[in-house]
C-alpha cells in the first residue's frame, strides 16, 4: 500500500539520496558548494551500507530520529513539569501536522530537531544540576550538551537561532540564577565551538553564497502569522478532511481549540519555565523574520520546524482541568489529518514514471530533463534514468543543485535523433526544440513524458 515512507522522493530527497551515495570525503566536498552542512547527507551514507537504498530506508532514518526526538521532548517536559506533562508533551509533538510531515522526508530536517531538542534538553540538566546542588563536577553532561549542539550545527545552519538563545539564558542564569550551571554551560560552548571550527570556512563560502541572492521572497506579517498557525495545527492544509456542517478543515478546528487551551493557560504559574519554553518556541522565528526585513531573506517553514516542541510543551504544561478535554480532542484531531497524510501521499510519482520509461525507451531514444518552474534531474539519477537538463541559455542557480552537477548533467544542444522524451512537470506547451514536434504525452499526475518526433 503506498504510504509516505514507500512514496517516490521529490527533488530535494533525490538530491541528498543521490549526494550520500558518494564517499564521506566526497560528500564533504561536494556539500561544501552547496548551502547545508554535512551530518545528515554522512549519516545517510552509513545507514545505505546497513539497510540498503531505497524510499523505504531513507524514510525510515528520518524517522528514526524523529522518534528519539519525541524522548527528548518527554524528558523536556518531565523535567520541568513531571511525567504527565511529559507524556501529553510527546504525544502533541509526534502528532503535531507539521512536525510529522518530516517525520518522513529525506532531508535534514528531523536529524536538525533532534540536535536542537537534545541540547535543549542538556541544558536544562546542566541548570538543574546546579539548583539540587549535586556533588561532583563530572564532565560527562558539559560534554552531552556540546556534542548535542555539534550534532544541531552540523546538521542544519539555522540550529544556530536555538544556541545562541541558549547562550542567552546562560547568560541570565550567571547574572541572576544559577552561576555553577552557567559556568558549565559556558564550557559545554566552548567545547563545541572548538569542534565546530573545521566547519566555519565552509559555512563562511556557504554564506557568501546565500547572501548573492536566493529564492526566497522577502516575508511579511502575514507570513508570520501563518507559520505560526502551521506550527500549532495547521501543518496539513489538506480540503477534503474538513467537520460536517460547519465547513472547517481539522487543522482549522484543532487550532481554535490549541488558542482556547493557551488562553485557559495557567501562565501565572512557574513563569520562569514558561517564559524558557515560550522563548524556545518564538525567538528563533521572529528573528529570521527580523533578518529577512533587512537583509537576505531567509524566513522558511520548514528551516525552524524544531522551535515546534516547545509550543507543544506549552499546550500541555500549567493546563487547567477543564483544558483535559480539549486536549483529548486536539489529539484525535491531530491522529485524523495524520492517518489521513500518511496514507495519501502528494509526492509526484516519479518511480511509475521512471518504470514506464524503462519500458518504452529504445536504445536509440534520448532522454532530457525539461528545465520549467523545477527541473527532475535528481529524481532521474535515483531511479536510473540518464536525462540531462535542457538549458540553451542561462545558467543554472546554485540552489538547484548545481554543486553536485557534473558537465554532463546539463546540456546545451539535442544531439541528431529521432525521438525525444522530455520529463517535465511544466505544460507541454513551452517544450519548444526545433525540428521537433509533440507526437505523445503520457502523464502520471502533474509529471509527464513528452515524446518528440523529428519533423
């Protein structure tokens, strides 16, 4: 039955699938030219050499980390709140829309929320320490926590925004609470800053490249407000999971009911806990916005997804009794829409569309990748097709992968063949090549294998 772990990978997938094919050293020079650092694509490496490549194992290490994530949360949650709270915690967390959709994507997205909510989580154990005055100076937490905050940095850049909040309070906890805890904090930061090193004239490159233009639009207050919404409940816009009657998607009505839990809140309580917890939650986001006002913008729900814990841990701490209820009904909510996502997957069929070309193609036919809104070149490489991209003109922009493209992945001139197939997810309308004219299409969903004939 098709699912999101066995469903076609799209772009993005295919790119990392494809990179993490290579040798460590390999993907380290590759990934360099690109925008992201390089634990996601390594690890991956080493799991194709255990269980194999293909949709299922892929999707099966995100999700793995996904799930240790989740423990990560509890013990957030417990630390500050007990074991109830802990548990209400993770179930929000695993159910949550938004944060499930990774839970099964192909990229770095779930290894980034399991560095940020581990170091989180260290940190918290470091200041706590301090307040039950335990004895000992053991190194073996200072070190947790900087391997963890290694392990966020090395995973995705934005880990940064949660680190240097965490240098915030450490801060705050030396000037008005626990100087022990912070001092070890301040340690724990330098060891991963000493471990980070080998990494920052990369990132410096990979900097300088974001900052001479990127795809993203500058965002708006709007964009704000909806990031924030998908955050809470509605991760999942999906139009056909919507309440009888009253024509509201799921994601709607869980998030009316998140609101009324918030609201119900008992934020007078532990305000020193809640107020880390919501910082956890809102600083990274408003300052990505705050940066993309003024300089490369760079505000994209997918990079802050990790911030998404704390909101959950919000939700279930400091909760009034008559919240139980509501909370009840936002899970069930929360279990609808993912049962629903999670066996209709939207990601274009790629693999019926490779199978269908495997066994139509002669050897005399060419195969190109049609350069539209999106070219399908990583998508070709994984499932073994050997399909250029047609680009005459410009070149490419780095984003699309250009720092794993070889000179034959782009091609300016058709060689002198009789039939072209074009993979494309544009409208056939814009494949224009001369002396060459549509004789079939065959469509799978928004993808599509155009078959041109020589005139």
């Amino acid at each position: 039955m098709l699912n999101q772990f066995n469903a076609s990978l799209w772009g993005d997938e295919a790119f990392s699938a494809v990179l993490s094919k290579n040798q460590p050293l390999e993907i380290i020079k590759i990934i360099i030219r690109d925008t992201s650092p390089p634990l996601y694509n390594l690890t991956l490496h080493f799991w194709y050499q255990i269980f194999g490549i293909s949709e299922v194992s892929i999707r099966t290490l995100s999700f793995t980390y996904f799930v240790v994530t989740i423990l990560f949360v509890y013990l957030i949650a417990k630390l500050l709140w007990g074991k109830k709270t802990g548990i209400i915690s993770a179930i929000l967390t695993f159910l949550n829309p938004f944060f499930f959709t990774y839970a099964f994507e192909g990229r770095m997205y779930s290894i980034l929320a399991l560095g940020v909510t581990s170091s989180t989580y260290f940190f918290l154990k470091l200041i706590k320490r301090e307040e039950k005055k335990k004895k000992g100076s053991s190194l073996a937490p200072v070190v947790a926590y900087a391997l963890s905050v290694d392990w966020a940095l090395y995973s995705h850049h934005f880990a940064i925004f949660a680190v240097f909040l965490q240098a915030l309070w450490m801060i705050f906890e030396f000037l008005f609470g626990n100087r022990g805890g912070a001092k070890k904090v301040f340690r724990g930061l330098v060891i991963a800053a000493i471990l980070y090193l080998p990494w920052v004239y990369p990132l410096y490159r990979q900097t300088k490249m974001v900052t001479g233009g990127f795809w993203l639009g500058k965002p708006t207050l709007i964009d704000l407000r909806n990031l924030i919404y998908e955050y809470l409940a509605e991760g999942i816009k999906n139009p056909v999971v919507k309440l009888p009657f009253i024509n509201k998607t799921l994601g709607q009505i869980a998030l009316y009911l998140i609101f009324a839990i918030l609201i119900l809140r008992k934020w007078h309580k532990e305000i020193k806990k809640s107020f880390f917890i919501l910082s956890f939650f809102i600083f990274p986001i408003i300052i990505t916005w705050v940066i993309s006002q003024k300089m490369q913008s760079i505000f994209f729900n997918r990079y802050l997804l990790y911030t998404i814990p704390a909101a959950m841990i919000l939700v279930s701490s400091n909760r009034r009794k008559i919240s139980t209820p509501i909370i009840i009904a936002v899970i069930i909510l929360f279990g609808i829409i993912d049962y629903n996502y999670f066996f209709h997957p939207t990601k274009k069929p790629f693999s019926e569309l490779a199978n269908y070309i495997k066994e139509t193609k002669t050897k005399d036919d060419f195969l190109i990748n049609w350069n539209s809104s999106a070219h399908h070149l990583w998508e070709s490489k994984f499932y073994g097709l050997e399909a250029p991209i047609y680009n005459p003109s410009e070149s490419l922009p780095y984003y699309v992968g250009t720092a794993q493209m070889t000179k034959d992945d782009v091609i300016k001139e058709i060689p002198n063949v009789k039939r072209i197939g074009v993979i494309t997810s544009g409208s056939e309308d814009e494949i224009k090549i001369k002396n060459y004219s549509i004789d079939e299409v065959k469509k799978f969903g928004e993808l599509k294998v155009v078959w041109l004939k020589k005139k």
